[in-house]
C-alpha cells in the first residue's frame, strides 16, 4: 500500500470515529461505537494497524508515527464523548422540569369573625366613626359606676361577672374590684373621659360573663359598641345610623327596617331593644334581636364631665358573633371558637 492511501485512509478514519462517538447519544450507543473504533480484535484501528504493515518499509516510520497520532486522536474522541455524555446525564437528572404540578402552598384564610370585624370597622368608618379599642380588664368606674350600675345593681353580681383575685362579693364591693370587662360599653367613658365632644366612635371587642356554653352563649364573646354624642343628637339619629348600618352589613333594601321595643339600661335613657326584620331561606319573616340601645343618661355625661343641657347622645351595644352567624347561616356559637379547619375553611 501506498504512503498516501495509507494516510488518506487514516484521515478518513478520524473524521468517522470523532462522528460516530459525537452522535453517540445513549451509553450503549457509545459502548458501540466505542467496539467498532476502539476494538482489540475487530476495531478500525486495529485494521489501520494491519494496514502498517503493508507500507513500504522506508515509509514505514512516517506511517507509524501518524499511526500513532490517529490514535491519540480517535481515543481522546472517544473520551470527550464519554464526558460529554455522563455530563449530559446529570444535568438532565438535576434539572427542574417546570413542566410538573406545584406543591400547592396551602394558604390560611381570615376567621369569620375577623370578617365581620373588619367589614363592620368599614361600615362604620364610612358613616363616620372612629374605631377605638379600651382594655379587657376593666376596674369598677368603668364597667359599672360611671355607666350609672349603682352598688347595689345586680348586673354586679359576682355570679355573672369575673372578677379577679377573689370571685365573691366581698370582692366585688371591695374599693376597686378588677374584672374582665362584661361589656364594651366601658369604652364609651373611657373615650368621653378624654375628649370633648363632638365624639362619633366605635369600640369592637371581647367581653366575658360566666356563662354556660351553649349554641347561642360563650363566655366570651365579642360587641360593637357605637357612641355618638353633639348638640342636638335625637333617636332618630339612632334609628337611622342603626338602619344604614344593617342594610349595609347585609345588603338589605327599602324592605329593610329597625324596630325598637321599650328596655331598660342604666347607661341610657330612654333605652330600647333593637331588632331587625328579617327574611329566612324557607322565605318566613320576623323579627330578629340585633342588641340594645338608647339616649345616653344624663348621669352618664355627668360623670365624664359633660354638659347634659348642653350636649346630647345615642349608644348602641349590638353582639358581634349573632350578626355574623345569621349573616352566614351558623347555627352554634361553638363552631366559631373550636377552629376545626373543616369548619373555618367554607367561609
Ligand atoms: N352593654 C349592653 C349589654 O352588654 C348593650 C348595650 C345596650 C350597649 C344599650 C349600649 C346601649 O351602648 O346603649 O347588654
């Protein structure tokens, strides 16, 4: 054989094996190609090699030592694949394939009371009322003296309060008893205390009496407490905020009317029982108890400090959990503060 078809054939052979183990795009395929060039018995190199003997022996050293670059080269190709391809295999096993669904984030939702709270916050602060809140431990003044409960009311009952420190009636007609506030209307003095009137606020909070839990008590639940007091302030002022306040929160029309019945509370005068009409999903109507109300006491803006000739007002206490349980169709009070997710997660 010839020198030059010696080399030609050499050169013919690289370029095949540096594009059979280039296109080599599996291991066996690789393992292949890696047989065919590389083979001890059979492979194309090993041929080349017989070839060498065929050279003229005075071209023999040129041969050879081609030879051997071929060789270098054909097995340096044979790595770079290699590598390329277990390159290629992890990247592909550490690839993130966008492709597959998400770990779904489970996000939390607002209790139906927080909604309540905040959409009534709303309502009211688009009629104008400032939302303040007062503490939940309460001393006598606030809760009782200041609200016109005299000493001897029964609304101070050791039974129907909490006191702190010792729960008897010692206790409670001690100096200063301190309890938890058994209702928000504590905030009305706290707030008049402070400011001079014109006073347009709300309160929105806890309040707590022992009572037995049952689908429609818990011992602590929660009222929004409304305050308006300036020159001139009339119950209609009252019914009206009340109405606009209702249709509202539940969405009511011209269908939708307040009802008071005379009451009594010591804080107001006069005082009435509120009530809403109301619609049930079987389409009966009635008449629902939405919470208490009235003019406040002439006492009451005494003890503030207040000009009862001078200024007028009208309070509400209204209980928070009822209004969200009939807007949601919630039947126990319960089912609001077990915060079982199956519960909490349909509203
Ligand atoms: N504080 C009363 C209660 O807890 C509710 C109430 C009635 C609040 C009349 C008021 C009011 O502001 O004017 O039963």
């Amino acid at each position: 054989m010839s020198l030059a078809q010696f080399l030609a054939d050499l050169d013919a052979l690289v370029e095949r094996a540096q594009t059979t183990f280039n296109s080599a795009d599996s291991a066996e395929a690789l393992e292949a190609a890696r047989v065919e060039f590389l083979g001890a018995k059979n492979g194309q190199l090993k041929s080349a090699q017989q070839g060498l003997g065929k050279v003229d022996k005075a071209d023999k050293p040129t041969a050879g030592k081609r030879f051997n670059e071929v060789k270098g080269l054909v097995e340096s190709a044979f790595e770079a694949a290699q590598e390329n391809l277990s390159g290629a295999g992890e990247a592909a096993s550490e690839a993130f394939d966008v492709t597959l669904p998400g770990k779904p984030v489970r996000i939390g939702r607002l209790h139906p009371i927080t909604q309540t709270i905040r959409e009534m916050k709303d309502i009211m602060g688009r009629l104008g009322f400032t939302a303040v809140e007062g503490p939940e431990i309460e001393d006598d003044w606030h809760n009782f003296e200041a609200l016109n409960i005299p000493l001897s009311h029964p609304a101070r009952d050791p039974l129907d309060n909490f006191y702190l420190g010792t729960a008897n009636s010692a206790a409670a007609e001690s100096d200063s008893p301190l309890l938890l506030r058994s209702q928000t209307s504590t905030v009305q003095i706290r707030v008049m205390e402070n400011t001079k009137p014109p006073v347009r606020i709300i309160s929105l909070g806890r309040v707590y009496r022992p009572d037995t839990a049952d689908a429609t008590h818990y011992p602590m639940f929660l009222q929004i407490e409304g305050l308006l007091v300036d020159k001139g302030v009339t119950m209609a002022d009252l019914k009206s905020v009340l109405r606009l306040f209702f249709v509202s929160y539940f969405g009511g029309g011209e269908d939708m009317h307040v009802r008071f019945r005379p009451s009594f509370f010591p804080f107001t005068e006069p005082s009435v029982e509120v009530d809403m009409n109301w619609t049930d999903a079987a389409g009966n109507t009635g008449w629902m108890e939405m919470g208490g109300a009235g003019m406040v006491d002439p006492n009451v803006l005494r003890a503030v400090g207040y000009d009862p000739e001078e200024v007028t007002g009208f309070a509400f206490g209204l209980g928070v959990e009822r209004i969200c349980m009939r807007q949601h169709g919630i039947t126990d009070i319960r089912d609001l503060y077990q915060n079982d997710v199956r519960f909490l997660s349909q509203f």
